[in-house]
C-alpha cells in the first residue's frame, strides 16, 4: 500500500467524525434559527410598516452584499473592541444564521408574491382574516414553491460552515488542515475533505428531490 493512500484511509474517520459532530450540527442549529429570521424578514418587507421595513431591507442588504468570510470575522474579531466577546460556536451560528437568513427571505418573499392575488381575494371573501389566509392559504404554497431555493441555502451554509475554521471551530476542514501539517499531503487530505462535503451535498440534494416530490403530491 502506497503512502499517500495509507494516509487517505486513516484520515477518513477523523475528518467524518468532525463532519458528524460539528459540521452537520452547526449547519442545522444556524439553518434553524435562520429559518425564522427568514420568515419574519420575507413577511415584514411584504407589510406596509415602513420603518420596519427598511430597518430589514437594510440587513438583507448587507448581508447579501458582503462576503461571509468578513462577517464572520466581524463577528468574532471585531466585536471584542465593542465590549463584546463571543466563543467560537456562538460568533459562527450568529453569523451563519444571519448570512442563510438574508438569501432565504428573498427565496421566501418571492414565493409569497409569485401566489396570484386573487386567491388572497377569494379567501377573504369568505370572512378569512389576514393571518388565516396566510396560514391556510398562502403558507403551504409557500413551502411548496420555496423548497427547492431553500434547500439550496442550506446546502451553501453546509459549505460555507468551512470558514469556520478560520475562528478555530474544529470542523472537517480543520482536521483537514491538521492532518496536512502532520503528513506534508495537501493534495491527498484535502481532496478528502472535498470528496466528505461532496458526499454530504449529495445527499442533501437527493432528500431535497423526495421532499419536492412529496410536497407536490400533499400541497
């Protein structure tokens, strides 16, 4: 057995099991709370309560428009000189959670628009209230319509959980960087790295492929 394969297999269980404890968990607490910064984002661009609404016009702006690797190091670095200090994990879900909400508010606010106005019409016509047709109307089409560009955020976070490593959170690409100072095989481990994350991603994309399917038939 040659030694760059040698190498490759026994860093296989180091780098999985930092993909199992750190980088799926930190994906899905950051997707979580991201989630509902989405909802709340995407519902209060839709309201008519103009100062709300541009104070979160002004967050999906930035967020949008910076890169995630400077938020982040906003977050955990820059911080500190305002009084305020946050551990690793703590700086990267703000950060993450903020970033994925940003991109999923559009996804979700343009899902809501894309329903024809007329079925809000219908069902107000039938005494609905604004919050129940939004509940039983608008919200299913809504998951329905979003679900493709939503998963596709989360399969971005999952990726760019990655820079977590900058604010040393011991993620895949962390071990990763361990394990090629120790070994001097740069090629080899991170192509390892890569070939984990891939296998993430694609099963990821094929849970979002079932969901769609199983959304079109329930919705």
């Amino acid at each position: 057995m040659s030694r760059e394969l040698e190498i490759v297999l026994n860093s296989i269980w180091p780098i999985l099991k930092a993909g199992l404890i750190v980088t799926i968990p930190l994906s899905l607490i950051s997707f979580a709370i991201a989630l509902v910064i989405a909802v709340i984002t995407a519902l209060v661009k839709l309201s008519n309560f103009r100062v709300l609404k541009f104070i979160f016009s002004t967050y999906v702006w930035i967020f949008r428009g910076t890169p995630l690797l400077v938020q982040l190091f906003i977050v955990f670095f820059g911080f500190p000189k305002a009084g305020i200090t946050l551990d690793p994990w703590t700086a990267a879900i703000i950060t993450f959670s903020l970033n994925t909400g940003a991109y999923a508010s559009e996804s979700i606010r343009a899902s809501i628009l894309s329903i024809p106005k007329g079925q809000w019409e219908a069902a107000e016509s039938l005494g609905m209230s604004y919050w129940q047709v939004l509940r039983r109307v608008i919200a299913p089409q809504t998951v329905r319509i979003s679900l493709p560009p939503i998963t596709n955020d989360f399969i971005d976070l999952l990726k760019g959980t990655s820079l977590a490593a900058s604010i040393t959170i011991a993620d895949m690409f962390m071990i990763g960087q361990q394990i090629t100072a120790f070994t001097y095989e740069p090629l080899a481990i991170y192509s390892l790295v890569a070939a984990i994350y891939l296998v993430f991603c694609t099963v990821l994309t094929t849970l979002q492929s079932r969901l769609e399917k199983s959304a079109s038939k329930y919705v």
